[in-house]
C-alpha cells in the first residue's frame, strides 16, 4: 500500500471536510454540529462506532484482517472562545468562536487516516481505534472518554497511541518535530482570594486593603520559582487574571487572582503547590488579612515513550525523507490532555507545522485570533497517522 499517494487522492475531500468544520467551530465537550460532520463523513466505512454519554465524542473501530496489536489515533474536535480576524472565505460563522488551535485540521485528518486504512481492511495487523475527542481546551475531554472506555474500545487496551497536533508558527511548513521523554508540561491552576477590610481611599488606615497585599502575593510567587526551585528545572507561574474594586477611591473588601502553574516533575509539582499555598496564606496574614488559596491539579506532564519517539521519527523520515522531520530540542510549557493517555499506555504525540508563512516566525501563533493554518499539509498528517498504525501493528 501507498498510503502517501491514496492520501493525496484524496486531498481536495480532506480540506473541503476541514473548510466546513472550521465554519462551525463548537467549545467545550460538546460539540453536536461537530459530531455530526465527522459521523456523516465516516459513513460507509467499516466502522464500530460508538458515541460518549458524557461529551459527543466519537470512537470509531477498525478490526484488521489479522488478529494482532490495536493502535489508538487521536483527533481533538473543540474549538475557542475567540473572534476570528482572519481574512479566509471560510470564516467562522459562530460569532466568538474560532478553530485558532488547529482542531479543525486534526478531525480532518483524522477522518483521511479512517478512510485510508479502511481501504486497507483485509491487509490490517491488528485494529485501529480513531478517537475524536471533544474538551480539549480545559475540559478533559481525554479523562471523559478513558473512563468510557476509549483504551478499551478494541476490546482490550491499546498496545500504542499516536496522536498530531498542528502549530500555526515556530515550525517550517511540512516539517514534523517530537521528542523521546517530556514533550508538554503539566498544567495547574492556583486560585487566590485576599479577604481584607474595605473603606474609603482616603482612609486606608482605617481599612484592611487587599489590593497590595495579593499585588505582594503575586510578586513574591515569581520569587519563589527563582529562589526555592534549581534553575535547571523549568517552572512557569503566569498570572493570567486579577480581579479588585469597583471604583479608584473605593477600597475593596478582596482581591483575587489566578495563575497558570507549570511543571514537568512530579517532585516539582508536588514542592510548588505545597510552597505557593502556604506563601499566599502567610503573606496575608503578615498583614492582618487572610487568604483563601486553592491550587488545582489538571492535566499531567505529556511524556513521549522513547521507543515510540524514535519510531515516529524513522517513520516520518522513510515515509517524507529526513528533512521532513526534526526532533524538539527542548519541551514547550505548553500543556495537553493526550498526556493521559500517555500515561496509560506507551505512544507518541507529535507537531506538524502548518504554517501560512514562509518564515514561521511571522506567523501568529496558536490561539490567535489570527491564527491561520496551511490545509494542504492534511493529506500528509492524514497519511503519517495511517503509516504508523500500520507499521506499529506490523511490528507485533
């Protein structure tokens, strides 16, 4: 089988499908236009397919003629809360909501991977499970769909999971990147609440201002990563709201904020939010205040499999040529729920750069409003995702 020249084949099906998904963007876990599109587009294939009861995820089977290893390939469907501002003739049509993650090419290619070895059926080693996952962007979309089942669709636990996540910059256009080990790191949320005294602002003697205190509480965090932690193990605290007040001669009663918590060791991650909560309280309390602090744990350190890593490097190399391919020199804080998946069972994830830029550099990046991706690199994840559950069940 060429499953590069069956994918190309089928190029101008694979982008209409993601032209039409992008115009439909959806959030969250779910997503019914969204399902509807992809099980309308699974349609005649030899499918087992089964929907969530919690979500509108979709998992679709694939038994091979052979009995052999069952290989998950993953797909995420969900889109953002943001307003589109590119110029492309297929434009949101839900207002505030736009595919700015790439979601839209995953699905699609997804789907172009369904097509392709369902073609193949017969010639199978194994089964395929395709998993079309909704939540991603911070609903756990993965954690619903393990506990439904989806590692299990096959009828025993997968024995691999691949999963493609296009970057609209930071890599060259066609070209694959991966890392053995830490790919993505885990991501926490650290919610603060400084309970004061308010009053008048020309009296602060006579209230219990909070404002200063979390404003404290959030310099003193940016310390404690730089003075509690070794240099060489990275360690992100973003404070990404704050919240106070009503009026600039009004002291407020509270101020709150909260921070995005970022690590890769469970050492690290066990040290910080032991050491952030007890900082936030303390703090307030030096000042007469209090603090209430919740630190939430959310998506684990997405960790590539070292043989599964080098498979998908030699494989993108034999399938596209070795400059096709280049391996992550480091891993990007950035965070991802197929991490759970890793975690059960060994594979890989992967980026495919989509650029629209010749310079990626020029690019906006992911979740910009003017994010924008080159849908003709589909035929080609469509086509790597095929190869490597092909190869994967060959391999036994």
């Amino acid at each position: 089988m060429n499953l590069r020249e069956e994918a190309a084949a089928i190029a101008p099906e694979l982008i209409a499908l993601r032209r039409a998904l992008h115009r439909i963007p959806e959030i969250g876990l779910h997503l019914p236009e969204t399902q509807a599109a992809v099980l309308e587009a699974l349609e005649g294939l030899p499918l087992e397919i089964s929907t969530g009861t919690n979500s509108t995820s979709v998992t679709a089977v694939l038994r091979g003629g052979k009995r052999g290893p069952a290989v998950l390939l993953r797909g995420d469907m969900d889109a953002l809360p943001v307003t589109e501002e590119t110029e492309v003739d297929f434009v949101s049509g839900h207002v505030g909501t736009m595919h700015a993650c790439g979601h839209d090419l995953h699905t699609a290619g997804l789907v172009g991977a369904a097509r392709l070895l369902s073609a193949h059926q017969s010639e199978l080693a194994g089964d395929v499970v395709f998993m079309f996952q909704p939540g991603e962007e911070g609903d756990d979309g993965a954690g619903h769909m393990i506990a439904e089942g989806v590692l299990e669709a096959a009828g025993r636990q997968v024995d691999a999971a691949y999963g493609l996540h296009v970057l609209s910059d930071m890599v060259p256009r066609g070209v694959f990147t991966t890392r053995p080990g830490p790919m993505m790191a885990a991501s926490s949320g650290l919610f603060v609440n400084v309970i004061g005294k308010g009053g008048h602002g020309s009296r602060p003697q006579a209230t219990l201002d909070p404002i200063p205190v979390a404003a404290e509480i959030v310099t003193a965090l940016q310390n404690l990563i730089t003075r509690r932690f070794s240099v060489f193990e990275p360690i992100v605290i973003t404070v990404g709201t704050f919240h106070a007040g009503t009026r600039y001669n009004i002291i407020p009663d509270n101020a709150r904020f909260e921070a995005t918590v970022r690590t890769f060791s469970e050492a690290a991650l066990t040290q910080v939010e032991k050491e952030s909560v007890r900082l936030a309280e303390d703090i307030a309390t030096a000042h007469g205040l209090t603090a209430e602090v919740r630190f939430d744990r959310e998506y684990p350190a997405t960790v590539n499999n070292a043989d599964e890593a080098a498979f998908v490097a030699e494989t993108v190399a034999d399938l596209f040529g070795s400059e096709r391919y280049t391996e992550m020199p480091d891993p990007v804080m950035g965070s991802e729920d197929f991490s759970r998946v890793l975690e059960a069972v060994p594979g890989s994830y992967l980026f495919y750069g989509a650029t629209v830029q010749d310079d990626p550099a020029e690019a906006a990046s992911n979740h910009s409003p003017r994010a924008a991706f080159d849908d003709s690199v589909l035929a080609d994840g469509a086509a790597l995702l095929a190869e490597l559950a092909v190869r994967r069940m060959n391999r036994g």
